[in-house]
C-alpha cells in the first residue's frame, strides 16, 4: 500500500511539474539544459521532503535561490508554487 503524500511533498510534487513545463517549453533550445538542472533540484526537494530534510538540502536558502535566482526570475510562472511549497515547509515545521 502505497504512503499518504504529506502537504508538503504534493507541493513540492507541484513545483517538479511547473519546472517540467517550463523544460518542456524550451526543449531543443540551448536553456533547456539549465532548466533540466533546476528539475534536478525539484526532485532533491522532493526526496528531502520525504525524509524532512529540506532545510539542510537548502543549507539557509531560500527556494528561489537554491533553484537559482536567474532562472526563476524568467520563468515567473513557478513563483506561485515556490510561495506554496515555502508555505508547506513552514507549516510542516510547526508541527
């Protein structure tokens, strides 16, 4: 039986397919591969999630940051599921 997704793994599963969107948008081009990378870091969030990890994968960042400041500033459209994911982790460490 598979486990219930905490709040804030489905949130970060949310930010990992608005990534995946922006990646896709741009395969074939040259900045497709830096935002494979940022992928890359999505899922790290994930796996830390899982394993309540988050703050020592982002090692006193914030998610913007960790992701990089560059890339997220031209993909705006993740901003709103970086805010949500940032708002799970703090709630989820309230607990």
């Amino acid at each position: 039986m598979a486990s219930k997704k905490s709040a804030l793994e489905q949130a970060a599963g949310k930010l990992i397919s608005a990534i995946q969107r922006e990646w896709g948008k741009e395969l074939g081009e040259s900045v497709a591969e830096v935002s494979e990378c940022v992928m890359d870091k999505g899922h790290d969030l994930l796996r830390a999630s899982k394993e309540r990890e988050v703050r020592c994968i982002l090692g006193g960042l914030s998610v913007t940051q960790y992701l990089g400041e560059l890339w997220v500033y031209r993909h705006p459209e993740v901003k709103e599921l970086i805010a949500q994911f940032e708002r799970e982790l703090e709630a989820s460490e309230s607990v």
